[in-house]
C-alpha cells in the first residue's frame, strides 16, 4: 500500500522551499548534501508550487518504507532514517529588520512621533501563543477576512477587520505602511515619498515600530486565516 510521496532535491534549492511552506502536511530535512522534502498524499494532482520544485528525483513511498520511483512498480531503496521537521520549522519565516538605504535616504533622519490624529486599526502585532489560544475558540466569522504571518520569535502579525481583541501592539495602515497606533511619521507628507523608496514593486507589507526601525514582510508570507493554518503553524514551533 503506498502511503505518500517523497521528494529529493540538492541542498543549493533549499530557498525554493519556500514557496511551498503554505502546503499543509509537509515535512522536510537535509542529508548527505541533499533535501528530502515528504508529507502529500501517494495519489492525487499535487499542489502547483511543489510541482514547481526543481526536484532531483520523486519518489512513492508504500507502508514497508520502500521507495518507488514515480511511475514504477518496482523499489530500488529504503527511505533512510532522517530526522523530519515540519516544512515551516525547516525553512521558517524571518521578519528582517531593515535600514533605510543610504542612496535613497531623505535630507534629514525619518523619525516617528506621536499623533493625536485617531486612525482606524488595520494590524496587530501579537504573540503565537495568544493568538493560536484564540483562533482554536473564535467563532468562524471572527477569522474571515484576516491574513496572519509567523516570525522565527513568535510574533504573530495579523491583518484585517475586525483585528482580534488579543494583547499586542495596533497598526494602522498608511500607503501600504504599518505605523503603531498614535504614531506618525514627524512629517505625516513623507508617507507616499518612502512606500515609493521602501517598497516599489508593492510587493511586501512594511511594518515600522515606535523607534522608526521597520521590518519588510512579502505579501506571500501573509496567509488567509484558517483553523487548520493557524494550528499547523503552532505545531511546527511546538506549541500542539
């Protein structure tokens, strides 16, 4: 009986990874200079972005452990024993904090302060822990609508309307900008000018803190919120 599918692609690949760290069930580890990636179903279409993996080699894996090449009825290995993680373990979501670079930089320092101006919330950055406690009870309509990132320190930033009512730091949205709840930028006109600078392509989320220090997050790593995500999530750091 064939049980699920493993692939073998070189350690050079490991960044193509991931495109596929949304994929639930996947498991990955590095061996011998090589990446074993397991966890799909043995039948059934597979998902776009694994097909796109630069794989070396495919495999079919039955209940014995045995390896058959996709397509074979024979075997020609043993699956080695290796030390499996959760794929967004093995290749985690980092949140890089970022400088504002030097050719670009305005004539003076870019600092925040605080506003009087009450703008509506549109982020919250929070903690792993609360926030898996809260998706596993929340009513499902509570969860529609929101998009949430995990960073390798646990933090939780969550998107959308209505944002949870969990601990943690509120944002509100300008020009695809992040700013704390009653902060601004000193010069509110230098919005527009930066989300050009920053983030051209209009690709990535950009998420600034009280001290003017931002972090950049790819539109890709922000994901719909659903119970099964969230808990997946949870379990790849340990929390399940």
């Amino acid at each position: 009986m064939m049980t699920e599918r493993v692939f073998v692609l070189a350690a050079s690949a490991r960044e193509t990874l991931g495109g596929v760290r949304a994929v639930p069930g996947l498991q990955a580890t590095e061996a011998a200079g090589q990446l074993w990636l397991r966890g799909l179903p043995a039948t059934g279409e597979l998902p776009l972005a694994v097909r796109a993996l630069p794989a070396t080699a495919s495999f079919v894996l039955d209940a014995a452990g045995r390896l058959f090449p996709t397509g074979s009825l024979t075997p020609i290995a043993q699956l080695p024993t290796l030390v499996w993680q959760p794929i967004r373990v093995f290749v985690p979501l980092e949140l890089p904090t970022a400088a504002l670079p030097a050719q670009a930089a305005p004539r003076y320092r870019v600092q925040l302060a605080p506003s009087a101006q009450a703008e509506t919330g549109a982020a919250l950055l929070t903690t792993l822990a609360a926030w898996h406690e809260y998706a596993n009870t929340a009513p499902e309509i509570r969860l529609t609508g929101l998009r949430f990132a995990v960073a390798t320190d646990r933090r939780v930033l969550l998107l959308g309307t209505p944002l949870p009512p969990l601990p943690g730091q509120e944002h509100w949205l300008s020009e695809g900008m992040l700013l704390p709840a009653g902060f601004d930028f000193e010069a509110p006109m230098l919005a527009a000018l930066l989300a050009r600078q920053l983030n051209p392509a209009v690709d990535s989320v950009l998420l600034f803190a009280a001290d003017g220090s931002w972090e950049r997050i790819p539109n890709e790593h922000l994901l719909p919120v659903t119970r099964s995500a969230v808990r997946l999530t949870a379990k790849g750091f340990g929390d399940e």
